[in-house]
C-alpha cells in the first residue's frame, strides 16, 4: 500500500510504502509515480492521487464536478472571494492539471461509482466510454440487525431527550455543500405546524455558525447537534427519515446506509 498517512493500527499483512507529504496535488502524484515505478505489483489502483495507474477510482467524483457544485452551495459574495483567492486559483490549477493527466492518460481503466460520476468523466475530459467501468458503492447489510433495532431507537431518543417526535437525521462531515442551511430552514417552516419534530445532526463539521442560525429562527429546541460519533448506526436505527438535501456527492453512502435500515 502506498500513502501519505494511515491510520492506525496498521494492518501486519500490508506493506506499507509511506510517501513524504506535500500541500501540492502535483508533487504528490510525482511522488507516487517515482515510487509506483520501482515496484514489481501486478495491479495499481487510485484513489485518485495520481496518474499512474492501472484502475482509476476517484471515490468522491471528479474533482472538477465536486468543485462546481460546492460553488453553488456559497454565497454570491463567498463565490467571488474564492474565485480572486491565490490559495484557491493555486488549488484550481492544480486540480485541473491533475485531472487532465488522470484523464488523458493513455494507462488504465476507470471507476465510476454513479452514472453522474461517467457522466462527468466522460463530458468533462470526453473519457472514451470502453475505458469507464460502473461500480456503484456498497455498504455492509450485517452490521444493521432487526433485532438490535428497538434498543437502538429507546437508547439514542434517550440520549437526545426525545419522546414521540418524528426524528430527521443528517449525516454530513462537511455541513454546507451537504446542505445543512437548507435542512435547517426546513425544520423552520415545519415547525409552524408540527410541534413534534426533531433533527438529529452527526458528522465533523464546524458547527457554530448553524447554531447561530438554529437560535435565529427559533428552532434551538428542535435540533441536536450531535458532533462527530464513532458509530452512526444506531442513529439511522433511532430515527424516522433522513434528510439528505446535498449539492453533491458521487455516490451518497449515507443514503445506501439508510436503505439498508429501511429494508430490515
């Protein structure tokens, strides 16, 4: 395995190949070119790091289209700060040449997880159509149990302080692109009929400016945020309906997550 950082514990049965970091997405994927090039390896497959590769699998999309939709989800004054930023005309450039060599290369397959995802590969950078294979994400089934169900939803309503109210949950690791403004506005609207409503948010994100906006329409006592936590299933266990209202995402894992639980 080659990478910048790994999370530990290591697994004793990898081989690690541990690679200087770099804030530059360019010199990273010289990086691991020199040292993919050194290795005797039967199969090489990113992740979307580099441009030497037999398997291409970007997880999140085309940087491209991720950059585009994220755009959409700021403000007309965010948008133009970011678009005369240098970090940001650096990152762009950089981002574009990285794709362009990915996509141009002549080395490889690549791995769509959606038909978006093709889509973008394909009307982005004109990826020939024999080289894109659909390889949609997964989840595991086992780790959700109808038995376990019950306990989950008493023990997770408990600890939000619940009752009978129909619970949403959001699971974001980054709030504004997946759309907590709009989660937000609409537990506002709601709440001028249904008393008995409650959202549930998990994820890494910075918080406090939803806060902020929670206390300003009135709705502090209608949402929990919950910061990050180890295990998200025994909330998809707990609540009633997911509120997903992203402005992208290549192939959502939160919405196969919560089908999985729906299909119990």
């Amino acid at each position: 395995m080659v990478a910048f950082d790994f999370r530990e514990p290591i697994d004793p049965r990898l081989i690690i190949h541990r690679l200087p970091k770099s804030s530059s997405k360019l010199e990273r994927a010289n990086l691991a070119e020199q040292c993919l090039g050194q290795l005797n390896v039967d199969v090489i497959h990113d992740m979307g790091v580099g441009w030497y590769f037999d398997i291409l699998q970007p997880q999140a999309g085309t940087k491209y289209a991720n950059y585009l939709y994220d755009l959409r989800s700021l403000s007309l004054l965010e948008r133009l700060k970011r678009k005369i930023s240098p970090y940001y005309i650096r990152w762009y450039r950089e981002m574009r040449e990285l794709e362009k060599r990915q996509y141009t290369s002549r080395r490889g397959i690549f791995i769509a997880v959606s038909r978006m995802v093709q889509n973008h590969m394909q009307g982005y950078y004109k990826v020939d159509s024999n080289r894109v294979r659909l390889v949609y994400n997964g989840v595991d089934i086992r780790r959700f149990s109808e038995k376990d169900r019950a306990v989950h939803r008493i023990q997770i309503r408990k600890k939000l302080g619940l009752g009978e109210e129909v619970l949403f949950l959001l699971a974001e690791h980054n709030p504004r692109l997946k759309g907590i403004q709009t989660a937000l506005k609409a537990v506002a609207l709601l709440k001028k009929d249904h008393s008995n409503i409650h959202l549930a948010l998990i994820g890494r994100g910075e918080a406090e400016i939803y806060k902020k906006m929670a206390k300003r329409w009135g709705i502090t006592e209608q949402v929990t945020f919950c910061g990050f936590v180890d295990e998200t299933m025994p909330y998809y266990m707990a609540a009633d309906i997911l509120v997903h209202p992203t402005f992208y995402d290549a192939c959502s894992l939160v919405v196969l997550e919560a089908w999985a639980v729906v299909s119990l």
